[in-house]
C-alpha cells in the first residue's frame, strides 16, 4: 500500500491520501467485517430467544403477555 500523508504547519499528520484500488479493497473488508458481526449479534438474539422459550416450558422463567412485550419495546 502507497498512502500519502499530509502535514499541518507544525508537521502534524493530519491526513492521508489513498489510492482508490487501495481504498475499495480497504471498503470491502470493512464491509464483510460489519456483515458478519450484524449476524453473529442477530444469531446471539434468535438463540438467547430459544433458551428463553425452553426456560418457559420448563416451568424456570415466566411468561409474559404479548401486550407486555410491546409494551417493552
């Protein structure tokens, strides 16, 4: 990677230039990043959902009524 830095007047960095190849491969990553850690957190949500309901039938954690759980959002 070839990144071009800028300088303030006091040789501070305070930017840097990318070449475009650089950056959508740069994008991409981030991309893929932020699609899998969206459904890893949704997957999380489902199965703490599922414990939940298994908890329910067990007779170990109470139900709630519809309303209620509108209400809690």
């Amino acid at each position: 990677m070839s990144f071009q830095y800028t300088y303030d007047a006091k040789g501070k960095p305070v930017g840097v230039f990318v070449p475009i190849h650089e950056w959508e491969k740069i994008t991409d990553v981030l991309k893929k990043k932020a699609t899998t850690t969206v459904s890893k957190k949704i997957l999380n949500n489902i199965e703490k959902g599922l414990q939940q309901v298994r908890q329910i039938e067990k007779g170990s954690l109470k139900a709630i009524s519809l309303k209620q759980l509108l209400n809690e959002l």
